[in-house]
C-alpha cells in the first residue's frame, strides 16, 4: 500500500510538472489539463476507447470536454492520479454523472455507497429518484426502504407533496409501510391531494382502494373529507 501510495504521488507530481505529458484536455471553462494518456487510459475505459479506436479525436493533441462543469472534470482527472477524492452534498450528483460517463465502475459504486449512507428525511425521494435515473440499484432500494420507514412522518419528507400518482401507489400499496395505523395512511394520501387539489381530486378514486378503509377511525373521516 505504501508503495502505491508512493506510485501515486510520483505519477501525480509529473503530471503537475508537465513531464511526458502527451495530451492536453480543454476544459468548458477553457482551462487546461496536462496529461499522460495511458493514465487516463488505464483509469476510464472512456479514454481508453477513445485513444485506442482510431477516432480522429484520439489522435488529437487538444481534446475538448464538456460533459460535466470544469470544476467537476479536475476532480476527476485528479482522482485519477492521485487515488483520492472529497465526496460532499455539493458535488456527489455531478461526479456520480461524470463516473457515468466517463465508464467508472468503482468511482460510481463509491459514490453510490456516499448517498446510501446520507439518505435522510430532506433527500429520500430526491435520492429515490435519481437512483433510477442512473440505476443505482442500494440506492434506490434504501431510499425507498427509508421512505416506507417514515412514512407516519410524511409532513417531514421533503418532497413528499410532489411525489407523482405512480410513487405514492407504489409507498401507500407496499407491504411494509410502517403506519401506525391506516388513519395515517389515509390522511397521508388527502393531504397529498390537497397539495395540488386541481390536478389530484381526480386521482383520488384511483387511490382510494389502496386505503383500507374499514380500520380508519371515525375521526380521521371528519377531519378530513
């Protein structure tokens, strides 16, 4: 470990350096960055299919990128060489993105591992959601998980109100959703409703028979119909 550690650190100093550098990536913000292209190789199968097709692009000294902000690519390229990299609320989305397409297994899956241990009551739908989009398999399963969880504190998750008609059929339907008692599922789904009344009233009947009605309370009929 210590002899990578120390690999590293040297691969890193000739890059900073300019040392054998054989390719240059142009960055949105026209800034640029020094390369060895058998790292960049080494470290994203989208770099090694790019050098090694016979694209013209390949065989270019100057490559422009710009699938993801400059700030964002550095600290790719920087991870690259270095083994090391800061994952925070700021910047996990764009370098989940960016491990995407740059064909990063590994760097994906650590990232995914960050957002797995973040999932709260501000981001679980927000995180749900964007598990699909980039097919996060832990993360859209513990979201998920967390969402029926918490379901009896639906007023404190975020995002709860927009939640489409097909993802709350598929929390409200779910075997394991922990409500107390189905007062809180039915005030749950009205209060979801009367978030957007207009669009919702219409929804509700397909809805309604997710509700089980016959153990609702009297009260929690008065209170909200």
């Amino acid at each position: 470990d210590s002899h990578l550690k120390a690999f590293m650190a040297s691969l890193h100093k000739l890059q900073e350096n300019e040392v054998m550098t054989d390719v240059t990536l142009i960055l949105p913000d026209q800034s640029a960055i020094p390369c060895h292209k058998v790292v960049l190789m080494a470290a994203s199968p989208f770099f090694e299919t790019m050098f090694q097709s016979g694209l013209k692009e390949g065989a270019e000294q100057n490559i422009k990128l710009d699938f993801a902000d400059s700030h964002t690519i550095k600290i790719l390229v920087e991870f690259f060489y270095t083994g090391d990299i800061e994952l925070t609320e700021e910047n996990i989305k764009a370098l989940v993105a960016g491990s995407e397409f740059l064909c990063c297994k590994h760097l994906k899956a650590h990232c995914e591992e960050y957002l797995v241990d973040t999932v709260g009551l501000s981001n679980c739908i927000d995180y749900y959601r964007y598990g699909q989009v980039f097919n996060l398999k832990l993360l859209i399963k513990t979201a998920f998980d967390f969402i029926l969880f918490k379901f009896r504190e639906y007023k404190e998750i975020s995002e709860f109100d927009k939640l489409t008609e097909d993802e709350l059929v598929e929390v409200v339907s779910c075997d394991r959703l922990n409500a107390e008692n189905e007062d809180v599922v039915f005030e749950a789904v009205v209060h979801w409703v009367n978030a957007d009344p207009d669009a919702r009233e219409e929804v509700f009947p397909r809805i309604a028979p997710l509700i089980r009605f016959p153990f609702c309370s009297q009260t929690a009929f008065t209170d909200n119909i």
